[in-house]
C-alpha cells in the first residue's frame, strides 16, 4: 500500500460523513428567513397630532407581491405589538413544513399539490381539479374507486373523495399543524388582529388605535423562507378614508433561469 495515501475504515468514513451531513442540516434548519422589503406609504393629510381620544381608531392598508411580482393572494399577515425576529429568534426553524406531511405521497401527487400554494385538499382550486386528478394521481384514483364502491354512485364518489383520500396527514395535518404554530407565534409578538390578503393581494387592519406596530407573516414563505418583519406607525384617521397609512410588502424578484449573477 502507497504510503501517500490515506485509507479509512467504511465505519470511520460514514461517522466523517453523518458529522458533515448533520452540520449542514443544522445549518440550513436554523438559518434567518430572507427579509422582505417593507415601504410606508402616507397618504396626502396624515401626519402625527396629538395624542388622539381613547376611542379614535385608524386603519392600516397592506399590499404584498410575492417573488414573481404578482400578488400575493390568500396569505395571512399579522398586526403584532413586537417584531416577529426579536420576539423568538429560534421559532423559525421549528416551523412545520409541508414537505413533512407528504411522506408516502406519489410524484405525481406531490407535483399536483406543487401547482397551487394551499394548506389542505379543500381549498376551491383543488377541489376544481378532482376530476382530473382522479384520472393522474394514484391516491386521488384508489379514493374515488373507494367512493365508487361505497356509494355505487360516480358523482358521491368525486364529491367525497377526501374522505376517502389515502394519505390522511395530506388532507388538514399540515393545516393544523400550521395555525398552531401561527397562534403561538402570534402570542408571543403581542398580536393585534390578522387579515388575509384578497385576490389583489390587499389587505386592511381596520379599527386600531393610533401607534407604533409591528406587521409579519410570521411563517416564512415559500422555500426561501421570505419573513416580512415591517414596522409601522397607524397615524390618526383620515376623513373619510378607513386607513391612515399605505404598507407596501414585497419578496426579493425571483432570476431568471440562465440569467446572470
């Protein structure tokens, strides 16, 4: 044997190789959420006054455009007391993800998931492709077959066909598992109120009191893991408007596929 070579035992090899594996693992688990870009906006007539009357209360508008530029629809935001980062540095990376209630699951099924950004199987645009997915995805198949022989009728075996779904942890777990994490989350940072962005990617916190906030999705978003943390000031109400200050929340632009650094 050549002296200018080093030779491990297949045990030493795999314990060098678990150790790197396990230190990158925990590296990636605990890395900080990319930050989300935050811009206050106030409208024309709304400064800060004086200390308002204890029952004068304002709004805030918010409007969120995800990593494609588009806006960012069905997403829940948070009003908190506190920032989201100082509340619990570590929270993040004990944060559910979807991925782990998909074990079990067929390629095909976890690209039919892949298409929508949903938390359960109930959401309307799954539940518009049912049909077709019967006809693609294995576990959407063996529950309608399922329904068809309970219920000997085509149209109840599509209408229940979660019911029937295989794979129960993809049905609500990681809904459940999620709004959990959310509420407690949401304690820990003082919550105010929560609002879910529309098809336009609006949102209003309506009825707060002038003052200091902190505005958070608190469950970082996507695989980058995009964390909106935006502080802002609700100021005085504005006649005839229900919100006082114009938040705008946008994600770092996705790149393009072969294009530059």
């Amino acid at each position: 044997m050549r002296p200018d070579r080093l030779v491990f035992s297949l045990p030493s090899a795999l314990a060098i190789v678990a150790l790197l594996l396990g230190g990158y693992a925990a590296s990636a688990q605990t890395a900080a959420p990319a930050a989300g870009a935050c811009k206050v906006n106030t409208p024309q007539g709304a400064a800060p006054a004086q200390p308002s009357a204890p029952n004068v209360t304002t709004g805030i508008r918010i409007t969120v455009t995800g990593p494609d530029g588009k806006p960012l629809q069905r997403k829940r935001f948070y009003l908190l007391q506190r920032s989201a980062r100082a509340s619990d540095a570590d929270a993040f990376s004990a944060a559910p993800r979807r991925e782990e209630f998909l074990q079990g699951a067929s390629p095909q099924l976890r690209e039919w998931l892949a298409k929508h950004d949903c938390d359960t199987l109930y959401c309307p645009e799954y539940e518009s492709e049912y049909a077709d997915a019967v006809k693609t995805v294995p576990e959407f198949k063996r529950a309608y077959e399922e329904g068809q022989r309970k219920y000997h009728n085509d149209k109840l075996a599509l209408k229940w066909i979660t019911v029937n779904f295989p794979l129960k942890n993809v049905r609500t777990e990681y809904f459940k598992r999620k709004r959990a994490w959310l509420e407690q989350a949401a304690q820990k940072a003082g919550r105010v109120s929560s609002v879910m962005t529309d098809e336009k990617g609006a949102a209003y916190f309506t009825g707060i009191k002038p003052g200091g906030y902190y505005i958070s999705n608190l469950m970082p978003l996507g695989t980058g893991g995009i964390l909106w943390d935006c502080q802002v000031t609700a100021l005085p109400p504005i006649p005839k408007q229900i919100h006082s200050v114009l938040v705008e929340l946008s994600a770092p632009r996705q790149q393009a596929a072969g294009s530059g650094n």
